[in-house]
C-alpha cells in the first residue's frame, strides 16, 4: 500500500502542502507542527516521492561508482577510498559493476535506468571517446583510468606510461638482463585500457638500456587475473632461455606468476625478480612480499569526488579537466630479496 | 535543463497522454505513432521519471546489495554471485557498502533513502532482530549471513557452528594436539557475527576429542582482516608452548597468519597447520595454498535472489524462510604438506 502526502495530512491534520514543506525541509514551518507531521510520517512509514522532489531540489545525495569488477582487489579498495571521500559530501554511493562490456557502461554513463543519481565516477574498459560525447548532456561524469584520457569529460589516472617505465627501470637497475613483461593484450581481448601505456613504457624503459624488445617476453594475456598470470608464467617459464626479471602490468598477474615459480622451486628474487602493479593489500602479505607501483588511490578518488561535486554545482563553464595523480615504485621482497625490507603490512 | 513530457509531446506533435502511454511502454499505441515519439524522446534525450512509473508499475528492475566490505575478498567474490544471480532476472544490482555500522545498515534497510529500489538484499553486522521488526513494511528484504536468523525475514546462510567443527576436526584428523583459533570478538568488536557460532563449531570439536579450550589459544581480534590474523599469530607464538595448528575464522586471518610464520621461519604445515574459511581466490594462489572451508556462495547468491524475487512478486503469505546452503572442506597445502595436492587455481 503506498501512503499518500494526504494521508499524512490526514493524521497530522494539517494541510497537504504543510507536509510537503516539512518533507521537503523548509524553514518556514512552526517547530510544533513540524513535529506533529514528522510523527505522522513516521507511524504511517511514509517516504517522499523522491524523484518530485529532487526535480525541485536539483539533488538525491546519491552518486554512483561503476568499475569493471568488484572482485579484483584494486577496483574493491579504490571503491572504498570514493566511498569515504563521498561521505565527506554527505553523499552515498551505489556501486555498479560493468565487467568492462560496452552496452553496460553505456547503460551506467546514460544515467542508470534514469535511477536518481546526481553525478556518476566510471572507470571505462570498453568505451571509446565518441560513443561519451552524446552523452554528456546527461548525469555529470568523471571517469577513471586511461582508456579515454583527452575525452569530453572530466578524467583522473596515473601516467601509466612513466610509472611502467620505473617499474622496468628498477629490475634493470637489479642487472637483470631478460626482463619479461606480462600484460601485453591483442586489442579484441583488452580487458584493461591500460594495457598499451604500460607496454610503451616497458618498451620505453629497455629502448633506453639499448636491450631489443623479445617478442617471447611478452606473452598475450586474456585478462589481468591470477589466473593469467599463471599462464603467461608457465609460457615464459618454458622457454629455451627463461627470463631473469618480470614486470606484471598488475599485482594479480603477479601473484599468479608467484605461485607458478613456487610450485617449480625457482627463487624470487634470486632466479626470477617479479614486480607487479596497483599495491593491492595481497601483495604486502604474501611470501616474498610482492614489489610493486602503488597508484595514489586516495587522491584519484579525491579528485574524482571534487570534480564531480563541480560539474553538480553546474559549474559546465569550465572545459573537462585532465588529472594526472602521483605513484610511487614501492620495492619489497620480490625484487630485493628476504630481509632487505622492514616487516610487511600497512 | 530538465526535458518535460510536454517537450517530448510538442515535439512529437501528439498529445501528453500518448508520449506516456510510449514512454511507459503501453501496448495500444500505433506503430507509427510510437515510432515518432520514441524519436522524439532520443532527440530531446528525455528521461521519464521513473518514481511516478515505478508507483504505477510497481518495478524499476534494479535492486540493491549492501555488504560490510566490498575490499574483503569474500564480500567481492559473494557480490558479483549476486550480480550474475540477479542478471538472469533483468535485475540491475547497486552495491552498497555498509561497514557493519547499525546506522548505515538501518538506512539501507528502510529504503536507501527512498532510492527506486524493487528489494534489498542485506549481509548485517550491526543491526538487531527487532530493529528490523519495524522496518518489515518496507522495500522487501533478504538477509545473507548468521546475524538475525530466525528473525522476522528471508534469510539465507551456511550452518557455521557444524563448518566450523568439521575444519576443526580436519586439524585434529591430522594428529595435532594443540589446536588454536584465531577469531574469537569480544562482543563490542564483533565486526562478524559469525564469530560466536564458528567458536561453538570449534569448540565442539575439542569437546568430542575429550580437549579442553585453552584460553590462551583463542586470542581476540579486532576484525577479520589479514592485519588482524597477523596480530593473532604473533601472540601466539610468544606463547610458551605455541599452537601446531590454527583454525582461523576467515581466509583472510590465514593469510595473515601465514605471513607471520613465514617471517619467524617456520614450516606450515610441518610446525604449524592452517586452515581458513570462505575459500577467496588468495587462499588458492598462496604459498602454501590454504586449506580452507568453502561455502557455496553460488548457491548462497540463488537463494537470496530467488526469495527477494518471491517477496517482490507479493507472495508475503508465506513465512519468513531460512534456508541453509552446502559447504565444502577443501584440504590444501596449508594442512596437507606440498606435493599431496593437485595443481593450485580455479
């Protein structure tokens, strides 16, 4: 049974247009009566039609986050590092998972089933730039990640392409010689966009120690899960000449070359350096600890938070911004070995 | 700008009533007729506000999750079980998360503030059984986990108390004689309500092998994070006499735990044995692999699913259910020793 404003009114015995101020929050509403109709709205279990009244007040207090998959740890703890710089604006996020498919984020970016929200974050996969641009009359948009940096709309990632570099940089500072990369995607399978700007600064960092690229370094992976990275371990691992240091385009991957290398008695580091990507909390704990580039995820989702609350204040005026926010190359045991490092742990 | 029915209407050049006879998708329009409001509705990019529909369909297709933490692997692994279950329904799934506090789970359970959602399904840490009384009026409801079964809604779980026994049996099984557990909450921290029924389970289990609990092998923890699992297994092993085998309340206790043995040098499981619970993809990647208690997490999604479906549907006849999913011991590395189990991976 839906209860009706009028009812309210009924039982309050007031007017209706009495308790749409009360529910609406108007000040101008003498406190006892005030209180007599928020007890009738409380006994009859009555809620606002909140779609009216946001169409009055311009506002639901609700934004919604979409990533491609809450089960991999980085989208999980960059959801919680948005969750808690939302709440600063007394906001609440709905979290929706798109597993990087096209029709779904186009679903997310062209408002959610028209569901109420004031503004969206979309960390976008299968999207392209001009599939966004017919969008951008709809719910404010910030999105996340690399994939359509330069876009029409407001944009916040790390130079993915400097952070692959240094990566790299630091297992060839180790004097390895055969650094292997896994992450390489064909593009039909680019599960991440991602994917091309770590390759460049892999390819940057060994151009730059005059070393050529192997094309048997650089296993194709279907996607950016443990499982991958077992695969692409095995292939590598199966070659003539193995290789001696391996960047892994994500900590997953890593931890799946990780358990590959343990199940054959190979060293890390000591046969084989690995160093993965994202500082997800599994890779502090596991044995070796794992090296790795940690993303500002507190400052992405920062950013992404107070542009968006721009764009909700309507300030359209100002052209889409492009953040880059900062990393930092965080070595631990998987690249300099057993008690080189302090204990693990955040 | 907000585009108005009349917009749509004028545009169309029919009247208000037809473009809301389209827009709600009523069968007796013409063809041709639709055809030009469906234009008109893409050029103006209107969107019909879905509350007025919903209150006359009763439906918006989306649904809400809330869980304590979407960075807690089993909560991740347990969400997209729910996004897959509800897909084949036409249900979109918005994810909130809760913390475990009472008050963000007693907001979510009245409604999300009002949001258009068709029903809720809810993983409660906080929250009591009569608080929940009241809200039984509400957007319908389903439960995951022990913390209000038998309480006035659908409820869905694994037997904890009989899980936790068998895992605690598993140790025993393999001759160890003192056989701690990391996961005992003092009542103010439970951050799980799990905690009291996998205690039972364990202590059950000591009680039929004629054991008495040492309270100095059940040390308290904060939480059920792998930082928490960390601090649990260093206590213990500052024991005189320390455990040789540890039934940890979570997978991600265990990992912790593991972290911990691994630093202090020690063998799991010759020195120590190690079992978790909630079979996370971590666990099966690890170093050991983790032995572990798996719930069906599928079928714990269905259910869940299939009753909020029901509820929706108006079947409010029958009584609040409680069903009871499988679970699974899965021995691994972490008990059974290297080499006396199968490859690793899903």
């Amino acid at each position: 049974m839906v209860v009706r404003l009028s009812d309210v009114a009924a039982r309050a015995g007031v007017s209706v247009k009495t308790v749409s101020n009360v529910a609406n929050g108007y000040l101008h509403v003498k406190p006892e009566t005030r209180e007599r109709v928020q007890a009738a709205i409380d006994d009859l279990n009555y809620r606002p039609n909140l779609s009216a009244r946001s169409l009055r007040q311009g506002r639901s207090g609700v934004i919604a986050l979409a990533v491609p998959a809450l089960d991999m740890p980085y989208f999980a703890e960059l959801t919680r590092a948005v969750v808690e710089a939302a709440a600063e604006r007394g906001w609440t996020v709905l979290v929706d998972q798109t597993d990087g498919l096209r029709e779904r984020e186009l679903e997310v970016a062209s408002g959610l089933r028209g569901h109420l929200i004031d503004g969206l974050i979309l960390s976008p996969v299968g999207l392209e730039v001009d599939e966004l641009e017919r969008s951008k009359e709809d719910t404010p948009l910030v999105l996340l990640g690399e994939k359509i940096a330069g876009g029409p709309v407001d944009h916040v990632a790390v130079d993915n392409v400097e952070a692959a570099r240094l990566a790299t940089d630091h297992l060839l500072g180790l004097g390895r010689k055969r650094v292997a990369a896994i992450g390489y995607q064909a593009r039909a399978d680019a599960a991440s966009g991602v994917a091309p700007l770590r390759r460049r600064g892999y390819e940057r960092s060994l151009a730059a120690a005059g070393i050529t690229v192997d094309a048997e370094l650089t296993p194709q992976v279907a996607g950016y899960r443990r499982v991958d990275g077992a695969h692409a371990m095995e292939t590598l691992l199966a070659l003539p000449e193995p290789p001696d240091a391996v960047f892994c385009f994500s900590d997953l991957l890593a931890l799946g070359a990780l358990r590959v290398l343990a199940e054959r008695g190979l060293r890390v580091p000591e046969d084989v350096a690995l160093i993965g990507f994202d500082d997800i909390e599994d890779g502090r704990y596991s044995t070796p600890s794992l090296s790795t580039v940690a993303p500002a995820k507190d400052e992405i989702a920062r950013h992404a938070v107070d542009m968006l609350h721009d764009r909700i204040a309507g300030r359209d005026a100002v052209p889409a911004r492009d953040v880059r926010v900062g990393f930092e190359i965080v070595p631990r045991e998987s690249t300099l070995g057993r008690g080189q490092t302090g204990p693990s742990g955040p």
